[in-house]
C-alpha cells in the first residue's frame, strides 16, 4: 500500500513522491517568455520537497493564451529561459513538467488582477478567437471561428512542435490541457461543440482532437518520457460532458500512450453550480483508475497532510495536485512529511532541523 511519500515511477522517470505542483496561471509573463518570476516561483517549489513541479498552461500558439501575460511555448527563443527553470527544479530533486494549452474561445481576456473581461486589439487582445463551433463562452465573450479542417491540423502541429520545444528545454513530463473549457475541452463538449463533421456529433467526433493531438504528440515525445492528460471529468450540467464518457475517452487515451489522466471538473460554461467541498474531485480521480486502469491525478481543494496521505492510501489516485495551498506554503511537502511521520526517509541535502 503506496503512501504520500513513497516514490512513483511511470515509464523511465521516477518521482520522490506523490505530491504535485499544479499548473497555476501566474500573469507574468511578456510575449509568452518566463522570467526571473517563474524561475523563483518554479523552483522553491522543488526546493520546498513537491515530487512533479508543472508549469502554468504554456500557449501552442499566441492566439491560445487565455491573456497576454500568459506564458508561451511558441517559439525556439522562449526554450532558452524555460531551461534554466527546468535544470533548477531538476538539481533540487524534483521532476518538471510542463502543460501545454490553447484557450480557444476563452482567449484574449484580462488577467484576474484587471477583471478578466474580453480584450480587443486596443487592449493587447487579438482576433480572431477559435474554436470547436462559433459559439461564444458567455454574452459578453467574442465570438469564435470555427476552426476548418486546415485550422485543425494546424492546431495539431502547434502542440507537436511545443512538445518538441519542451524535450529540448528538458522538461521530462508533458501534460496536454483538455481541461476547463478551453480549446480540447470544446471539442470534447456537447455544450460548445455543435459541428456537423468528423470533429462533431458522437463520442467518436467530439474526442478525435484530442486523440490525434495524443497520438501527434506521443510520436515526437520519447517512449522514457509519461505523457499526462488533463481532463474537465464532468462539465456538472445535463447534456454536457460526464464522467461515464471521462472514463471512456481514458481507456482509448492509455491505449494511445498517455500514461496518466489528471482529473478536474467544470469550466465549458459559466454560471454552473459546482458543490465544491474538500476532495470533491477525487471521485472522479477515483473511477477513472480503477474502471480505465490507469495512473490518476486528484485535485480541488487538498490542503491537509491526513487528506493527501488518504487518496493515495486508499488508492484514490496515484499522485495528488497542490495549487493554492503551495501557493501559500512551498515548503509544505516538509511539513507533512514530519507530521505523518515520513521526515526519516526524506533525502536531504541541508539541515532540516528547523522543521
């Protein structure tokens, strides 16, 4: 019976334990580079004893950051500053990961900090915005296109050549976003997705994106390397996405290379009532494992040492992501391990004694 620190190894890459640093957007970014900022924010994470340590969802494309201070893999220059990040966290022992995204319709906003309303080219936004269906995410949001069949396999390229970006940064672990209503989550959805094509209708339809972005990017990704995928389990609304096709969609991912599912919810619509509650994802997490047989991801309001230890106890999930509480305690990783009592089996390279 696994515990929170005992390691994990999925294909050649072994984590020190079972704890994860989940993507959280940062805002800091110009022109989709990483600064000092993430850096510093990346790798005290490591330094703080989180097993995995993954970027903020980093762009395929500009027009697929969700604002414009949203960091980037786009282009060779942005490899140069990511791999510096990347050598930080792995010299402090952890693994870095990054996830790679595409805001599709949800792009072009606000950070948070300035009200996260839709931007226009006067405001450092861009059109046009892209999408499944031309649908928009809400009455004050732009419109999308709906993306040709040509748009498609560009998209698809995007995240091809953003992965070959990240082998080259150094990152051993790349996470695909398909989750929270963004660009792969609008294609899975019935509530954005409304196309009378091969990418639309059926189960089949609505998820053949994202298999063939998995399978694009899988050929390009070394077979050593686990390939995550980030999903939204439930869009927590009727006639929408749920959790029997989550479970569908992670059997024929695992048969296409992906090594684990990361398990989210919601986020394709506004305005849905979502019972948020501690570990109210883990269920999902939780099906997902045991009825698709492969490796899972729990997040959504973990904050405790007992609760993290549990999931991965009670095999729950394999690993377990930590966003606002590593937020507010990078070295939180420590902390738990002394009060569950696995402070003796931390491999240590300074003087813990303060703990």
């Amino acid at each position: 019976m696994a515990h929170l620190f005992e390691p994990l190894k999925i294909r050649e890459v072994t984590f020190r334990n079972r704890i994860a640093v989940s993507p959280m957007c940062q805002y800091s970014s110009t022109n989709g580079y990483a600064n000092d900022w993430h850096v510093i924010h990346l790798a005290s994470r490591a330094v703080g004893g989180a097993g995995i340590v993954l970027t903020e969802a980093a762009a395929v494309e500009p027009r697929g950051r969700i604002s414009p201070q949203d960091l980037g893999i786009w282009s060779d220059e942005h490899i140069e500053t990511l791999a510096k990040t990347v050598a930080l966290i792995h010299n402090f022992g952890a693994v870095a990961g990054i996830q790679l995204a595409h805001a599709g319709r949800k792009a072009s906003t606000a950070k948070p900090s300035k009200g996260g309303k839709a931007l226009d080219e006067s405001q450092e936004g861009w059109r046009p915005l892209v999408s499944s269906s031309a649908i928009a995410f809400s009455k004050d949001s732009q419109v999308p296109e709906a993306l040709s069949l040509e748009g498609i396999q560009e998209v698809i390229d995007a995240f091809v050549q953003a992965t070959k970006r990240s082998l080259q940064a150094g990152f051993k672990v790349v996470e695909i976003h398909a989750a929270h209503g963004y660009l792969l989550h609008q294609f899975l959805s019935p509530l954005s997705n409304q196309r009378q094509d091969d990418y639309g209708g059926s189960f089949e339809n609505r998820t053949r994106l994202l298999r063939e972005v998995v399978q694009a990017v899988r050929e390009v990704w070394p077979e050593t390397h686990p390939l995550w995928v980030r999903i939204s389990a439930t869009d927590w609304v009727d006639k929408g996405w749920d959790i029997e096709e989550s479970i569908a969609l992670s059997d024929k991912l695992k048969s296409l290379g992906v090594d684990l599912i990361d398990n989210s919810s919601g986020g394709i619509i506004p305005g849905i009532n979502i019972p948020v509650k501690p570990g109210y994802q883990t269920q999902f997490a939780e099906r997902i494992r045991r009825e698709a047989n492969i490796h899972t991801g729990a997040v959504g309001l973990i904050t405790t040492p007992e609760q993290a230890d549990e999931i991965i106890r009670t095999e729950v999930a394999d690993i377990v992501l930590l966003g606002r509480e590593l937020l507010r305690n990078p070295y939180w990783p420590h902390l738990a391990a002394k009060q569950l009592g696995h402070d003796k089996l931390w491999p240590v390279q300074y003087d813990r004694a303060w703990l």
